[in-house]
C-alpha cells in the first residue's frame, strides 16, 4: 500500500481574523475613475483601515461625488476633509 504526503495527517481547522493595519494611500488614475478607487476604498474602510485618497486631477467632481456617497452611506464626516 502507497502512502502519500499528507493522507495520514489529522485534519486542520484556520482562522481568518480581520485586523485594521493603519493608514492605506491610493494614487488612482483618470482611466477608469470609478472602479479602481471603488476596489481599493471599499476593502480599506471594510477592514476598519484610515484611507488617503488622492485621485486625478483630471475627474476632480468624481472624488467629491464619492466621499458624499460615502458619508450618505454611514461613514464619518470628517473622511472628507480634504475635499472642501
């Protein structure tokens, strides 16, 4: 009988936890204005992170359109400090 690395091994359990790491920074692009700052914004501020956000010059109104989203959507004032 054949044994192979790993059958004989008793089974093991892992734990994700879910832990804030501090400040996250996302320089995003013109070319896709809301997608990338959306997959970045979305899994900073679910894991509990600060999140800087400094997007194109070129889709400035978008940048403020976000953060009123945001707030309207239960996040602090103050996440849109810069933007006034």
């Amino acid at each position: 009988m054949e044994q192979h690395a790993g059958r004989d091994r008793a089974p093991e359990a892992a734990a994700v936890i879910h832990r804030p790491v501090g400040v996250v920074a996302a320089v995003t692009p013109f070319n896709f204005p809301v997608a990338i700052p959306a997959g970045k914004v979305a899994p900073a501020l679910g894991y509990g992170n600060t999140m800087v956000w400094k997007p194109s010059g070129l889709v400035p109104l978008l940048a403020v359109r976000m953060a009123e989203a945001l707030v309207e959507a239960g996040l602090a004032d103050a996440s849109q400090a810069g933007t006034r």
